[in-house]
C-alpha cells in the first residue's frame, strides 16, 4: 500500500508565474523573472498559461508515489491562484481561501500543518511544502522539524539554494523533493518527444498492417455482428494510438462510417414474401414479384 502524503501548497508562491489567458493587466518584472526560470526562451504568456497543465504534472508526481490529500493555500484575486485553482478543485484538493494581508496564506498554512504534525497518527505521512519562500520553510522547521516526520519541499519558480536542504543545512530535516521548473522542463521534454514522434509514425499500428483496404476486407468479412462489433474496436484502438499523434482523422471518421453501415446491413430483417401465389406470380422489370 503506498505511502500517504499530506500536501500543503503555498499556491501564491508556488504558481507566481501563472495566470489566465484573459489576465493581462499588473505584469510586473517579479512575475517575469519567476516565469523566465521555468523557460527563458519563449515569451512570458507562453509560459504563464501554462500553471494548470504544470500543476496537474506536480499532482501526478505526487501520485507515483503517494496517496495524495492536498490543500492549496492563497487569496483568490491572486494571479496565480485563479489560473491553477480549478485543476486544484478537479483534482479533489482543498483550497483554502484566505483575504487580503501579507502572509495571510502563509500563516493559514503554518497553522494547518502544526496542528496535523500534533495530532496523534497510526502511520507516520509525509509532509509535502510546494513553495520556494524560504521565510516560510524556516517557520515550517521551527514548528514541526523536532517531531521526527518526513518533510519534503518542492520548490516553486523563485530561485532559492538548494544546499540550505543538505545534511548539516539551516532547512534540515526538510528535505528537497523536485521544483516547479523541473517538472516544467520535463513536461516540454515529453511534448517535444511526443511531437518528434509525431512526424515520422503512421496513424495505424503497424503490427495490424492497417491499410485502407485491409480495414475494409476485415470489416466486409466479418461473419456475425459480435465479431464484427470486436474486430471494429480493435481497428479503432490499433488507430487511435496512433492518431493521438496525427491530424488525419478523417481515416477514424472512415472506420466508424464503414462499420455502422455493416452493422445496419447485417441487422436488417430478410423480407421474404409468404403470401403470394407463385402460379399467378410474373416478374416485372425492376426484377420483384408482383401479383397482376
């Protein structure tokens, strides 16, 4: 069974850098700088717009690892706050919303965590910090650092030095996990791998040889609607990996159309005619029987 992690997220520091599409105005040199560490080769919306996709690669992080319980942490007329916050709600974390001040969220999440650090525990959690306010880690040392529990930071796009996290440092025992631009530098890695892929592979698996006309013989002879109903997936599944990378999907479209008519003309009813005298019957031109 995996480990449980308590997350408490500084959600103001950590997602500095973010904001909504449609959040233009109060840019300042601070949220540059915060952004510039995360990429410094493209522009500053390219990478702000970005906080929910890097936040959801921090959650699924956590979750290699953990059995998640989070609590983000921060004003809601904050940048940051408003860009990440639904993915945080989707992601069935707390937000914790607190009102104007300094250090209002700080404070709110001190107390939080003190008083879970205090509370008597069958299993002894890990204790997860998302900030890189170094004032805060040293408040978190001070609070819980003699209880003994696993405390690990990651650290959000202000630069702080991650030798105050070694054996013998000023944040000892809080330990450094990852950081906001690792998992951004890692989540572009995956995307440029993705999109070089892209280029130069086939929609259709080439186990399955998935021609045009290979589909269309497997599907045309298909003996029964069950089978057909499961050589259909296979066709579809073997081409949606494939598509994933790919914006030919008309030839999916194709798939499905090809199918459901199949499926139409294997369901239709025979209409076979009882009732009529095959003595008083002719034929007529459009080749049916008719009575005269």
């Amino acid at each position: 069974m995996s480990e449980q992690a308590l997350v408490f997220m500084d959600t103001e520091n950590a997602f500095f850098f973010a904001r909504r599409a449609n959040r233009t105005e109060g840019v300042n040199e601070d949220h540059l700088a915060a952004a510039r560490e995360l990429d410094p080769e493209v522009s500053y919306f390219d990478v702000a717009t970005r906080g929910p996709a890097v936040f959801r690669r921090l959650a699924a992080w956590l979750e290699r690892d953990y059995v998640v319980v989070g609590r983000s942490y921060g004003k809601g007329v904050a940048a940051g706050v408003e860009a990440v916050v639904d993915e945080v709600v989707a992601r069935q974390w707390l937000h914790v919303l607190v009102y104007e001040g300094k250090d209002v969220a700080d404070d709110a999440l001190l107390e939080d965590l003190h008083l879970r650090a205090e509370r008597p525990h069958s299993q002894s959690p890990t204790l997860v910090v998302v900030t890189s306010d170094g004032i805060l880690l040293g408040k978190i040392k001070e609070a819980v650092g003699h209880t003994g529990l696993d405390i690990m930071a990651i650290l959000g796009p202000r630069p702080l030095n991650p030798k105050r996290f070694d054996v013998g440092g000023e944040l000892e025992p809080i330990w450094l996990g990852t950081s906001i631009p690792r998992l951004y530098a890692e989540m572009t890695e995956k995307e440029q791998e993705l999109a070089s892929v892209a280029d130069h592979v086939a929609v259709y698996h080439p186990r399955d040889l998935l021609t045009r006309g290979h589909i269309r013989d497997r599907l045309l002879t298909s003996p029964d609607l069950q089978e057909l109903d499961r050589r259909t997936a296979e066709l579809n599944d073997a081409a949606h990996e494939r598509a994933m990378f790919d914006d030919r999907y008309e030839r999916l479209v194709w798939i499905a159309t090809d199918a459901a008519e199949r499926r139409t003309s294997l369901a239709r009813p025979i209409d076979i005619p009882t009732d009529f005298d095959l003595d008083n019957t002719f034929p007529q031109p459009d080749g049916f029987l008719h009575r005269p």
